[in-house]
C-alpha cells in the first residue's frame, strides 16, 4: 500500500521525522517493531522502526538519518507526497513487563525506536532511566519526548558539548552500575552498533540483563531471504522475524558489523551518483 | 495433409539466443516460435480420441483442441481455448515441466519425439498478447460472497482467476510490493520476463480481482480478521519461502547468499541494473551455486550473467539424481557452469574483513538408496580439498514461512510445519480456510501450485454458495 506523508520535521542536521498516513498499521503496531518502505519504482526496500502511532488519527511516525541515497531521497520528501509502498508493522514486538528498573539506552537516531519502548516501560509501571546521547549537542533528538516518560534522564556528549561528558555506555556505568546507586533490572539499548557493543559488555561485568535491537541490511523482512541474519548464542537468527530485539549478551558484534558493510562500496557509489546529479539539477 | 506425411514431420527446434551471448544479457533464453514453426509442429499431433497428454496436466488443459486450432492457423482460438482451464498459459508454456508431465504421456514419444506442448502453448499466449486481443471471458452474475486470497504465487492467482469468474468478490493480499509470488521474486527474468507475469496479473484484475500489495497476514491482519471484516472463505497460498542453510561453519560470512536473497535481489529489486536500480549485489568473479535443482540452475545462470569469470555448481550427488529440469541443465551447461557433482561443502572460509575467500568440499561416492529412493551420497574419507570462491549462493531448498499458522489458531500443521489441507478440495482443520501449493506440499512446481488451486476454488465456490 501507498502512504501519504502529513507532516515533516528536520529533528538534528541530518535526522528527519515524517508522520504518515497508514490506519492498519497505526492500529496494529506495538513497541519495537518496524515498518519497510519503498520510495519510487527504481527504490529500495528499507526497513525503519515506528517511532510512535496514534491509532485513532491512523498516524504513523518514522525518524530517520540521512545515511545514503535511499535516506536522502527520504529526506527530501514533503508533506502531501506519498511513499509508493509501506508494509508493516514487522518483526516482533518488545516484551513489555513491570521488572522493576529499566533503564532505557539510545545512541544517535537510536533515540527514536527506544521512545515507544521508554513509553511502554513506563505505562505497565516500571521506573525508567533513560540515558540518550550524540556526538554533540545539535545532534541530540527527541529529548522533551523522553524527558516525559522517564523518571530520571541523562543526556550525554562525546564532545561534552551538552549535558555528560562522554558515552551513554560510560555514563550508565559511572552514575549507576558502578555506585550501586539503584538497582537496575534490565537495559535496552538502541543504536549504532559500536556504542550497543560497548554498552553490552558494559552491563556483562555487572551482570544486567539487556536487550538490543539490531538494525541489519534486510530485503523483504518476511523471513524470506536471510539477508539479516545474525549469530545469536552460537545460533542463526532472522532479525526480520526472530528480531529486532535480542540478548545484547549473546549477539555476535564483529559479525553484524562486519555484515553491515557488505554493500559499502556500492552504496556510496549510489550516493555519490545522486548528489552530482542533483547538483546538475538532473533528478536521480 | 495425409497422416503419412504428418507422421515424417520433426519436432521444431526452439529458436534460442547463442550461448555465448545471452550468458552475459538477461534477454529471454528461447525466442518462440514463428507463426510457421507453430502450425508445423500443430501438424505434429495425431488428435488422439482418448488423449493421455490431458491426463498429465495438473490443469486438464484441452490439448488436442487447441493445436487443432493452431494447426488451421486460428491462434487467438486456440489462446482462447487454453483460457478455459489455465488462466497463466504464457507462464506455464515457460515454467511447466512438460516432460514429466503432458509430453511424457504424448504417444508420438514412444516412436519418435513427443508433440512440443509446451512450446505451442507459449506460443499462443504471446501471440495473443502481441496481438492486443487479449479475451475477458464472461463473469458469472455477481454472488455477493467476499474472498480472501493470502499469497500472489501460481496457487494464489488460480484461484482467484477461477472464483472471480464465477461471481465472487475476490482481494489477494501479497506480502511484496509486486503480485505473482516466485514468478517475480525467484524465477529470473531470462527465464520468464516479468513483464509477462505483469500481463497476466493485469488480466485478473481486468476479470475484477483486486490485488492489495506490502500486506503480511499474520502482522497487519490475521486471518480470523479477515474474517471479521466480512470475508467469507480465505484460500491460504503463502508458498515454501523460508531459505534453508546447512548449518556449516563460515555460512554468514559476507558474499555467502541464499538463493531466496540472490534471486530476489536480482529479480524482483533489478539489482542486475544497480545503479539505475538501487538495490546492490555482489557482482562475484568466482562463485559456487550449493544444490542441484532448478533454483541452483537459476542462481548459477544468474551469477554467469552478472559477470562471474567461473561458476562452480556444488552438488553432492550424481547427475542423475539432480531435481533440475533437463533443459535447465543443459542450459547451464551451454552457458559454461561448470559442475562439481559428488562434491559436498563442509565450511567456508573467511578473510579478516569477514568476507569468503573459500569453500573446503568433500568428495562423495553413491551409497546405498534413502528415503527418497536416490542413492545416499557418502562421503570418501580424507577427499578434503578448497576452492577459491568470492561468492557463494546456498541453493538447497526452502521451508515454509510460519507468520499464518503462528497467528491462526486451530489451524493444523505437519512436522515441518506446512499446512495439512485435503489433497482434492484444500480444505483445512478450520472452517472457512482453504490451502494449496507450496504451503501443503513444499517446494514443488508452479503448475502443481495452480493445479491445487484450481481444486481449491472449486470447493470454496461450493462451500460460500451452500453458506
């Protein structure tokens, strides 16, 4: 099915928020799961997380970095122009239960698929920590939102320029883990790899269970293909369907990374192709 | 012309593009009959009163009648007649097995070669198509009675082509952004071009079928919803789309594939045309296809097209027993693949950025028959030996993707977890949902697919009427 765009917002230098029209999918989403969407008839298939919905208005929002073409092309859309195809909601919902403290980790655009699980973590009666951070101080999103459904917050800056001076990973550590200073049950952690993977081993010398969502190169999403596996616990798992979300202690990093790169060549070969033609005013 | 003559006519060779050349284009491998070449071969048939052909058709196409009319020149009849029991003639004439199916049985075979059946059969379908007069038969009077078709594969598309005619209100919900299942997503273009597979899902939804893409039943709506929503039967043909692995090690190293992503990435999302299309694919110079049926011959074909300097086809048992269609085989063949057969991988072998760089095979010797009545390959005791690969494509057949029956409950499935439907009406353990192809049966063949389908409609138009 075609979706129509309602509304755009440009959140940081290169992260876009876009509210769709999509009723079914609003109506049936849950935290933690995603949709895929193709731009035009030439596009990809890309599969990006729900942000938030809202049944009764069959809205959908998406939040997205401009990381190559297809996000380009994305980010370039406007409000009244339509996506030709979005599917969803895919992939397994977040288990959502009352466990006591959770602290909710994102990286980077990786803020926005934890905020509809920050909100439900909330809503069932947990005590949530969020901890959300970027590179820089412009480059921090959605933190109004997560302020709102947290009941402690830490903003943090690799270059200090806001908030704590350093990882989100060294700042779970430092204020919480390593002082004892409340007990926290179980972490989610959202966004880059490099950051989940620090985070991960982080909470592994302290013994806290954490939950990751994997953002793996996926053709269908359906099962179909196997373009997303990922090694989980010694075993092969589909991101698209056993996924998004995973034991952070049992996933195999360098292999995910190593995966996502599979196609680097080629997609800054796309990218570059698109940004000269644009800038001969050509289209792509 | 006397019978004598007839009897002294060869089968028509299928004018095919040079080997040398289509191996690097994705261009239709045969060219078709010309008008000539048909009513040659038409010429070919005996017009047998009890024929056997019809018999060893899944569909019961009227065979003798419509090279009868081919004969006397009358193609957009003949189309016609076909039209009657199979609404994806120009499909079938392609991807049909013919030679284990109405060929096989055809009584010229036993003397001299068997009528091309399947050749005619394409003929006529793209003669139609060229010729604009594609025919909509009449539509039953409107029943009132809603059906969901889950699934735009070959079962799928049958049944809603039949139902529809008969008056139903038909929707199919297709996962992808494209109808037609395997033939858009598996099979490739220079096998069967989609922009036929486009024309005939245009023609169902010419007869009225709506076809509602980018919907996955079992996430946006389950099957007890649509329901809810107001449908009265739902045909369940979701295909045998889950990639099967061996579980060896090096398998998720970058450049190994499965034969479900390669495929699709390269016909369904043209990432044979990157970077006019934007989906990617490894363009790999050595490469090895894992697996001996038609879709290790199709990955293999596909690698050779995309530029591969050798194509190793790995398979670990003798020629005889490979699952693929002889013609694919020699096609392969024709195109340079090269065959490494009793050979079987053990693992793959990586670089430090995690790509593959090789893949150590076993060699295999014929043992003593298993289950499925082929020798069991065994494999020769320290036979090891490695081969440099950049690409490996897995091609060893696929299981059935689990999202319907995971949400339907009271919906019965077997140990590999495909649905159990009766075999003559595809009716299952829930009332109301009927099933067919791949999802029954695992991976087997378009035409049994529309064959199940074809029973499938007729004991839903049965079941909705007597409601």
């Amino acid at each position: 099915m075609s979706a129509k765009i309602l509304e755009k917002q440009q959140l940081s230098d290169n992260v876009f928020k876009l509210v769709l029209d999509a009723p079914k999918i609003a109506k049936k989403r849950k935290a933690g799961q995603f949709v895929v969407l193709r731009i035009h008839e030439q596009g990809e298939r890309i599969p990006l997380t729900i942000a938030d919905a809202d049944p009764a208005k069959g809205m959908l929002t998406i939040i997205f970095q401009v990381v190559g073409k297809s996000t380009a092309h994305l980010s370039e859309l406007n409000a009244g122009d339509s996506l030709l195809d979005l599917v969803g909601p895919m992939g397994q919902p977040t288990h959502i239960e009352k466990i006591g403290t959770v602290a909710c980790v994102g990286g980077g655009v990786g803020v926005a698929p934890v905020y509809p699980i920050t909100q439900a973590m909330k809503n069932i009666g947990n005590y949530v920590i969020s901890i959300i951070g970027a590179r820089s101080k412009d480059l921090i999103i959605m933190e109004d939102e997560m302020k709102a459904v947290s009941d402690e917050i830490i903003v943090t800056t690799d270059d200090g320029s806001y908030g704590y001076h350093g990882f989100v990973s060294q700042a779970l550590e430092e204020k919480y883990l390593m002082t004892g200073n409340k007990k926290i049950d179980m972490v989610v952690a959202i966004g880059p790899v490099p950051m989940m993977r620090a985070l991960c081993d982080v909470t592994k010398k302290y013994n806290v269970p954490t939950v990751v969502s994997l953002n793996s190169i996926m053709v269908d999403a359906t099962g179909m293909c196997g373009a997303c596996r990922v090694t989980v616990g010694g075993k092969t798992r589909f991101v698209c369907v056993d996924g998004p979300e995973f034991d952070g202690h049992q996933v195999d990093f360098k292999e995910l990374i190593d995966r996502q790169r599979i196609y680097l060549d080629q997609e800054k070969q796309c990218y570059d192709h698109y940004c000269t033609c644009r800038q001969q005013g050509k289209g792509a | 012309m006397e019978m004598k003559e007839r009897l002294k006519i060869p089968r028509q060779p299928m004018p095919e593009q040079d080997p040398q050349v289509r191996k690097r284009n994705f261009d239709e491998v045969p060219l078709g009959y010309t008008p000539e070449m048909a009513k040659t071969e038409a010429l070919r048939c005996i017009q047998c009163k009890k024929p056997e052909c019809v018999e060893g058709c899944p569909v019961e196409v009227d065979i003798p009648g419509f090279i009868a009319l081919i004969a006397e020149g009358k193609f957009i009849e003949a189309a016609k007649k076909i039209k009657q029991t199979n609404a994806l003639p120009a499909v079938c004439g392609r991807v049909c097995p013919q030679e284990v199916q109405c060929e096989v049985r055809c009584v010229r075979g036993k003397k001299a070669e068997p009528v091309a059946i399947g050749r005619l059969e394409r003929f006529v379908a793209d003669y139609e198509r060229a010729a604009g007069e594609v025919s909509i038969p009449k539509i039953a009077t409107k029943t009132g009675k809603k059906i969901a078709v889950v699934g735009s594969g070959p079962a799928g598309l049958t049944v809603a082509g039949d139902l529809v005619q008969l008056g139903h209100d038909v929707t199919i919900f297709e996962a992808l952004h494209a109808a037609g299942g395997v033939l858009v997503y598996g099979i490739p273009e220079f096998r069967l071009p989609k922009a036929i597979v486009a024309a005939e899902v245009d023609y169902l939804k010419k007869l009225g079928v709506k076809i509602e893409t980018s919907n996955v039943i079992g996430k946006v709506a389950t099957v007890d919803e649509l329901f809810a929503e107001g449908y009265d039967a739902v045909f369940l043909g979701t295909g045998a789309g889950l990639p099967s692995f061996m579980n060896i090690p090096g398998e998720n190293l970058n450049g190994v594939y499965s034969a479900n992503e390669y495929l699709t990435r390269s016909n369904l999302m043209k990432a044979y045309r990157f970077p006019e299309y934007d989906t990617p694919i490894v363009r790999g110079k050595n490469v090895a296809v894992i697996g001996g049926g038609n879709v290790a011959m199709d990955a293999a074909r596909t690698a050779m097209r995309l530029g591969a300097d050798h194509v190793y086809l790995v398979y670990r048992r003798s020629r005889q027993e490979m699952p693929a269609r002889i013609e694919e085989i020699h096609h392969a063949e024709e195109e340079g693949i090269e065959f490494h057969l009793l050979t079987n991988p053990i693992r793959y072998i990586g670089n430090d950025k995690g790509w593959v760089k090789g893949i150590e095979c076993l060699r295999m010797e014929l043992g003593e028959p298993d289950d499925s009545g082929r020798r069991r390959p065994v494999p020769i005791k320290g036979s090891e030996f490695i081969k440099e690969v950049d690409t490996v494509v897995v091609a060893i057949g696929s299981g059935s993707n689990p999202l319907v029956q995971s949400t339907t409950p009271g919906l019965n499935t077997n140990k590999w977890n495909y649905i159990i439907a009766d075999e003559e009406t595809g009716q299952t353990s829930r009332e109301g949902v009927f099933a067919g192809g791949d999802i029954v049966t695992g991976s087997a063949t378009v035409i049994l697919a529309m064959g199940a389908g074809r029973k499938a409609a007729r004991a839903m138009h049965k079941y909705v009427m007597s409601k």
